[in-house]
C-alpha cells in the first residue's frame, strides 16, 4: 500500500528542481488560510492544495475521507491511498483538476496565503539522545576524566518525556525564559532569563496510530505507526539544564519550549532514502534489531542570522544518517515496557551532530561551551549562545537525482 | 468564595465517625454506572451523588452547570459554587433530596454499584521529588560517599515529565513491565520482566486552570489553578531505572503504569489541616516563598497483601507535611520559565517518606536496596520488591475533631 512517486514524475504545476516541495514529496499540513479556516493542505511547489476543498468537489472520494479537517483520523494506509489520490490529480496528464480553472483558485493556495500550525494535537512528546555524536561532545566536555559515552549508550536509545504542551510552529518567536541557575563558584542561585540559550538541531515523528497499555510495538511494525517527519528544534537553556538536571534529568531547561517545522513528510516519500546507520557495537538486544535499513539519508543545516544581518549564516551541516538509533528502534524501545502511545504522539530524535567541526547540531558544541565565540562573517559580531533577535533557520532534504525531498525552513526568532 | 464547612455540620445521610466521606469532604469523580453512562458524583459516606441527575431535577440550576459531564469545564470558584450547592442539598435540615425518594433513588448510587475512573482527560503529568527524606535514603543508597542531598536539592522542587497516558484507577491491575537491566558484573544487559517492581506513595493534584505560553502562575494565585488532591502511586522498575537514567532521568522505569485514587478532594476541604512544613533553609528565591502556611496534615499509609494473606498487613504511616516542596512552589516552579499548562494537568509529590524506619514510601526504602527482607506476620512470606499477585493499598485522611477528611484507598495488584 505504500507509495513511493518514480524520480521521473513531473506535475502540471511547475516546480524548481531545488524546491522542497516536487510531486515526489507531497507532504500534509494543517494550514490557517486567510479567512481563519483550518484546513488539511499537501504541499507542492509553491502552492498548498486544500483538501476540504477538494474533498467538498467530490475529488476525494467522501466515502474514504469524510472529514478532513484533521490528520489524526489517518491510519499509515489511508495516508498512502490519500497521498495517492493528490499524486493523481496533480501528474501533469491528469486534466480533471489541472483544467478547472474555478476550483484550481480555490484549492490552490499560493503559500504565502496561509499560516501554517502545529499539525495535530500532540498528547504525548517524547525526545531522545540518539545523536551518538552530540552525546560523545557532551561527555567530553562535562565528565572529561571518563569515557565519552555512558556505558547504556549503546546497549538503548537513552530518552526523556519532554513537555507537549509548548511546542509551536515554525514562524512563532520563542521567548528567552526565566530560570534558576548557579555558577560552580556563586554562593547561592539565582533567578533571570537563561544566558545560555542554544538550538538543538533534531528532526521528530509523528504517530499515526497508537498501542494499547501493556501491548509493545514490535520493531517490525513501527513503521506502521509513524504519520511522519518534521524538522525540530529542543530549544534549551544550557546554565538552567546544568543546575537542575541532577538526578531525573533536564526539566524547565527545555519545557518553555520546541518548535517543529510545518510539513509531515511521509515515511513512502523518504523510502528512496533510506540507508544502512553506522553499524551497531556491540550487537543490539533483539526487541531492537531491525529487519533492513532503517536510517535516512538526510541533508540538514542549521543557519542564524543576527538583527544586523542580511542574510543568514550556515553554522553546521549535518545529516540524519549520523543518529545511532533508527526511529524504529526509538519506538520499539519507548512502548518495550507496553507504555500506551496516542496518534499525535511526536518524537524527538536528540541532537544531530556530525563526526567534524562544523557539523555540530548545538552552540553548546559550536562554540564548545561558551569557549570558542563564534563570527558572524557579514557584521564581525560574535556569538556564544544566543542573542535576542537573533533568528535560527533550521533546513533540511534529501537529494534524488533532478529532485529533492525535503522539509522546507523551521524559523524561529528569539524574543527577550 | 471557598468552602469551609463546618466540623459540626451533619447530613441527612448517615456517615460513620470514620469514613473519609463525611458532609465535610464533598470530594469528585466520575463514574461508570451500571448502565455504563459516565456521571460527575460527590461522594457522600456508602455513596455517590450523580451530579447529573440533580442537575437534570432543576437541584443545580442550569445557568451555572449546563454540563456535568466532565470537571474540567469547572475553575475554582464553580468546584466552590458545586460544591456549597451539594452541602446545602445534604445537610440534615434540608428536605429538598432527603424527602424525595424517587429522586433519591436515582441520585444516590450505594458506592459499590460504581466503577470510579480517571476522573478528568490528563494532558500532562510532571512527578516531583520533593519528599526530602526519600530523596535523603536514595541518596545514601546510591551514593554513600557524598552528601545524602545534591546541591539544588534546597533550591528548586526537583522534577521530571512523567508519561500522562498510562495513568489509570484504583482497581485497575498493574502489569509487571519488561525492560532492560545489567548488574554491575554482568557482561551485557537483558531484557525481560522487572525484578524489583516497587510503589511509591505519593499524593497527586490537578489543575482546574492552565497558564498561557510565557505567563508563569506566581505562587500567590498558584491555589486558584488547583482543582484538588488524589493519592498517587508511581510505579517504579528499579532494575530498569538504574541501568536506563544516566543522564537524562528515569524513563521506561516509571512510563508504564501509575495509579490514582478516585476522589478529587478540593483544597477548601482540606484547608482545615493546612499546616506550615518544616522550616526551609537556606531561604528560597522569592518566586517560591509562599505567603502562608502551605502543607496539609494528612495521614498516609501503605499496606500490602499477597495471595496467600487473608488480610492487608501496613508497611508504612508517613504525612504530607514531611514533603519539602509544598503544591504551590511546585507548581510555581514549574511554570516559571512559561511552560504553559492546562485543565487536568496532573502533578505528582514524589515519594512521601518520613524521617524514620516504618515511615518510608516505597520498598526501596523499607528492605534498605533489597538486603532487609520485609517479613509478613500472617504467612512468614518476605519481600523485598513486590511478586505477582501482591495487592498495593494506598490510604490517606486528615483527622479532624470528631471526622475525616479522607481520600479513600488507592488499591492495585500486580499482574504477571
């Protein structure tokens, strides 16, 4: 039932071979238009198509999508046959949709004609740690006299429940929280806006379907919860994180906020993708071995631009091949104990680092916490952690051949 | 706008000097009657008001209670209002309900001809640490060689996001969860059941009201957004929670089940038993000073019964005024870096241990790690951490001058 869109597709509405957002990707959104009606949108090009509209002209059969003014009644099989039904319509011999100017005007939304939101509700948001380069930096600058990673690293995809209630879209400012925090030499705590804000480059998932209490997800039928993928930035505050982390982990460092990109990009649409992750040492329990590959082969970049700038700046590029442990592997792991999952649920992935310099996912790594500034080659300002105004651009994409798949931007600015 | 009803008031319904359910409680829940219709009821000795019915009689005017199908539409000053409506409706003197007995008969529901629920949908759950003599115990446990307490201990309300959606009842059996452990000398973790399945005694509140993104609840209006207290067991798998928490906290060691008691007791019918807690030193920021006393003088108890016990034997008496953090620095706490909350967020104490042998909250404590085996005196059974088939049974209440303000029980046994 899956669909994966052959390279050499092409649809009626014309698309740049760099953009995103080709007849291959066609990603879901929840998209507000300008009368303030919410509605589920796929992205192509420059347009977001709307689906209740095209559901209300009788082009989505009724019988299989009575409402869509949500996501989250969609199971892995209705996506792909939806998916399917828009890849029809859009393929650039398929007159029905393309030769109706009338209905063309009303569901084809030009993209800066909408807001997009938070794509479903998210009951439940869980991040993990899986990015094994982050965490062997992060080791190597806060126990320095140990080995890099923790002995469990390895052994399971180490995670937190982080706090869904303040994730937020792309485009919506995230403000520089309040927290306690203490230097090694200051007698007592303090209580201010965090000076040590950082990004976190990761990317999420999205459930489709959940479990019942006490009946895990078997690693071989995960994929078949997972609506799909989103860029994600864990917005934490370093000087709070370190305070208060010890003994049950960060807390208000990363609760005031997460933001996700706008566009679900299905597992079918990343298949071309997918690769072999770097092998697993030692062997993995098997409740975590996958059957294939399940790693992907995603570009991402993470770019800032100060207020005096005019343009951005890249400071990492990094890729999604670099996590040590697969989404599969993450929600085999996370329901092993039969924890119950809710559709909506939205996963982290932990940071995204690469092996070198310049493919750290976090300030905290860039900058190698607070040690070394870095410049800003268009003003000369330099940076540590972040500044207000500052606005963080997060991207990210696969290459096909002629084609990209990718996510679109997750643009965030910071609010004093 | 609170309700304090007074020690001598008496109900037209006859309550035992001991139940926990005297005219003073008027605690909520919901339940499933018999024809599986889900109903808000008012507990009352041996029963359950159905809010329901007396609203559908004209006994609650409609204006202010169109729909009492659920709590969560109520804020504070309504659960006064409600609640000032019922005491009116069951105090002696009044022959409104008390002569009317096909109303009666419809309204008061014998307690055992209900299945009590979660009694609100739960967004959101944040378990704190704030059981000072717990936190103490696991400190020399764990690290004898340093100070019992860590550095921030004093400072913030420890804390960790705990998983909402495996919340369940009383009465509801816990599942003995499978997940990864590896003792010190072993060479590689396994996978299979927990072997050191533990309770912790705890108390829970929800909130009748949330906080936006970025406005934190000051601690002088935290009392406003509390819609009142349960008992609360936090299931824990410390075999699981060791090898797995480093650094992040515990994760599959607590996600797959806790347990809460039925009866939302409002903090009117506790404020009688308001007491101050012990004294906080070093002084805390002024963000976290409460204004007046903040703990409650309430009893709590923990007993346990295997199969082959024909009767409960207690394994603890503790009392919330030994936690450390009160309900309104936790919760102010928590939203002071602007992590947004919302009706039915569940927060949880953390282990409520007291300062003595026989007071301690979870086995952990009570067998010292395992090497002091817990003998039962009905059967010369031991435990150190809990086997299949043992029944966990939670109580708590405030004793008042004549009657209790109680929780009832909390009760759940262990499925293999």
């Amino acid at each position: 039932m899956s669909l994966v869109i052959p390279p050499d597709a092409k649809s009626w509405i014309a698309v740049d071979p760099d953009s995103h957002f080709p007849i291959q990707n066609l990603p879901f959104g929840l998209a507000a238009r300008e009368d303030d009606n919410e509605t589920v949108v796929v992205r192509i090009g420059d347009f977001a198509v709307d689906l209740c509209q095209l559901s209300a002209c009788g082009l989505l059969p009724e019988e299989d999508f009575p409402v869509l003014h949500s996501l989250i009644d969609l199971d892995r099989e209705d996506i792909s046959h939806l998916r399917r039904l828009v890849y029809e319509l859009l393929k650039e011999d398929n007159p029905t949709l393309r030769d109706d100017k009338e209905l063309c005007s009303e569901a084809l939304i030009p993209i800066d004609q909408v807001d997009m939101l938070v794509p479903v509700e998210i009951p439940a948001f869980v991040d993990f740690y899986s990015g094994i380069h982050h965490a062997s930096n992060v080791g190597r600058m806060f126990r320095p006299d140990m080995p890099p990673l923790l002995p469990n690293y390895r052994h399971l995809p180490v995670a937190y429940n982080g706090r869904a209630s303040s994730v937020i879209p792309s485009e919506v400012p995230v403000r520089r929280p309040k927290g306690q925090t203490k230097g090694a030499d200051d007698p007592v705590p303090v209580f201010g806006p965090t000076k040590e804000l950082d990004f976190e480059l990761e990317l999420g998932f999205f459930l489709s379907e959940g479990n019942d209490l006490g009946e895990p997800i078997p690693i071989g039928s995960a994929e078949d919860h997972i609506l799909g993928v989103v860029l994600l930035n864990d917005w934490s505050a370093r000087d709070v994180q370190r305070w208060e982390y010890q003994p049950l982990g960060p807390f208000l460092a990363k609760s005031f906020a997460t933001s996700i990109s706008p566009w679900i990009v299905s597992l079918d649409a990343l298949e071309p993708f997918r690769v072999e992750g770097a092998p697993q040492e030692p062997d993995v329990l098997p409740h975590l071995q996958p059957s294939k590959p399940s790693h992907y082969d995603i570009h991402l970049e993470v770019a800032i631009q100060t207020e005096k700038m005019t343009q951005p700046q890249v400071l990492s590029r990094s890729n999604a091949k670099y996590l040590y442990w697969s989404f599969v592997q993450q929600l085999a792991h996370q329901t092993s104990n039969g924890t119950n999952t809710e559709p909506g649920d939205l996963y982290g992935t932990g940071t995204i680092s690469g092996p070198a310099e310049g493919t750290y996912g976090s300030l905290l790594e860039l900058s190698w916490r607070g040690q070394r500034p870095i410049k800003m080659t268009e003003t000369g300002e330099e940076r540590t952690f972040l500044e207000d105004g500052d606005t963080v651009i997060i991207t990210g994409y696969c290459q096909g051949d002629g084609y990209r798949v990718g996510f679109g931007e997750l643009r965030t600015t910071v609010m004093g």
